[in-house]
C-alpha cells in the first residue's frame, strides 16, 4: 500500500531539536491510525511511504507489538530538514543488527513500534554541500512473487549501486515475507482448505457480509486469530463471479 507518510512518529530529533510527538506523521489521531493499520494487516500488505525525510523500515502493533504491517519510509532524495532517530530509553525487546536502538518501543502517540532499520545522517545537522552526510538517498524495494519474499533496499546518495561493492546504508537490506504483515498469533487447529491450489483470493469473515478478517491469495490455511465465534471461509469461484463457502 503507498501513502504519504508512516502511521507512527518514528523520529525523536527534528531539524536538532527532540520532539516527543510530532503531528507530521499518520500516528495522530490514533483511531484513524488504528483504522488503517487494521485495514492493511488484513490483505497482509505491505506499506510504502516517505515524507519523514529518515529511511526506516517499522512494523505497526495494534492489540501486540508486531501484529502490524512493515512499513519501508523511504529517504528525502535531498534532505534539507533532517531528523534522526534516538531513543532516550531501550527497547522493551531489543533485536540485534548492525546498528543499536533496533526493537520494540512505545512511540510519542502511544502507539506500538518496532524499529528494524533507519539511516540517521551523519552530520546533525547536516551541510546543505554535503547531502551524503544527510542520510540523503532513495528506496527500492524487489517483490517475489513465487516466494512472496519483499526485500527492501535503501542506498545513499551517490552511491552506484550497480557497481561491486557498492554499500547500502548500515542495516540493509532487509528480507520479509508478505505473511509478516499479518502478524497475530493465529488459533491452532483451523483446518486446512480442500480447494484445489489455483492463484485465488481466500477471505476469512465473521459473516457472509461482513468485513474480512483477513485475505490473502493462495493460502491453504485460513488466518484465524480469536476463539469463540462463527468465522466463514470465502474462496471465488474460478468458473464465475461468486464466492464458493
């Protein structure tokens, strides 16, 4: 999914001064967030943004922390209000990599947060003559198809990326499965779907008119995340346009 901006504030320092929220971000209001959020976790799909002028790449919570989608905030191509990320507190969870303050946060709105990448600039603030120093930069992102495996890349200004050896910003790349983006705990003992394994979408609903738990093509076994109510499981007919139960 593309959208302007990240659902979450997931910078501390804006143009050298730290901020404990800030509006410029889809973090605010949280129900409007929570919305959205929910609306992508349920297609399993992947968030693409920008307009936080700091690459990162974060996987909403909503009920958990990692529940979400993962979301890839591409860099200002030129950074000229740069911000940073730097947590005054560690993660509730920490996960290890090339650079510190990766895991789980609480961020300024309260919403959950994991970090897994972001490219602060290297100078604070940085020289206008000097974009590398920016964390200037761009994003790209390669979708296969037959593994559903989302690798996301994130090079720096100035850098020919075709050429050996050539670096990416410390932290990536970075490798998700599209099954991430849906990140709750699923019931055990769902069974598994009887239809022959053709590329279709399969709905999981609460009703035979409701909104959709959660939809994804091709999945043998449908995504069941609460216990105690009557879920249908809605696979569209290859021969005509309606949904065989």
């Amino acid at each position: 999914m593309l959208s302007q901006t990240l659902f979450s504030y997931a910078t501390h320092i804006s143009h050298g001064e730290r901020l404990m929220a800030d509006l410029d971000s889809n973090g605010w209001p949280q129900s409007g967030r929570r919305r959205a959020v929910e609306i992508m976790r349920r297609c399993f799909a992947f968030h693409v943004c920008g307009d936080q002028h700091l690459g990162c790449v974060v996987q909403y919570g909503i009920e958990d922390r990692r529940d979400a989608s993962v979301a890839f905030c591409v860099p200002s191509i030129v950074s000229f209000y740069p911000r940073k990320w730097l947590p005054l507190d560690p993660p509730v969870r920490g996960t290890q990599g090339a650079i510190p303050n990766r895991g789980d946060y609480t961020e300024g709105f309260g919403n959950k947060l994991t970090m897994f990448a972001y490219a602060n600039p290297a100078a604070f603030p940085a020289p206008l003559d000097n974009l590398a120093a920016s964390a200037s930069g761009h994003g790209l992102l390669r979708f296969d198809k037959q593994t559903r495996k989302i690798t996301i890349e994130c090079w720096p200004r100035g850098v020919e990326v075709t050429q050996p050896g050539a670096k990416q910003h410390p932290g990536w790349p970075l490798t998700f499965d599209q099954r991430d983006n849906y990140g709750r705990q699923p019931v055990p003992g769902c069974p598994k779907s009887k239809a022959r394994p053709i590329c279709l979408n399969r709905s999981c609903r609460s009703s035979t008119t409701g909104p959709a738990n959660s939809s994804i093509r091709c999945a043998s076994r449908p995504r069941v995340s609460s216990r105690g109510s009557s879920l249908t499981v809605c696979i569209p007919s290859a021969s005509a346009n309606r949904p065989i139960a």
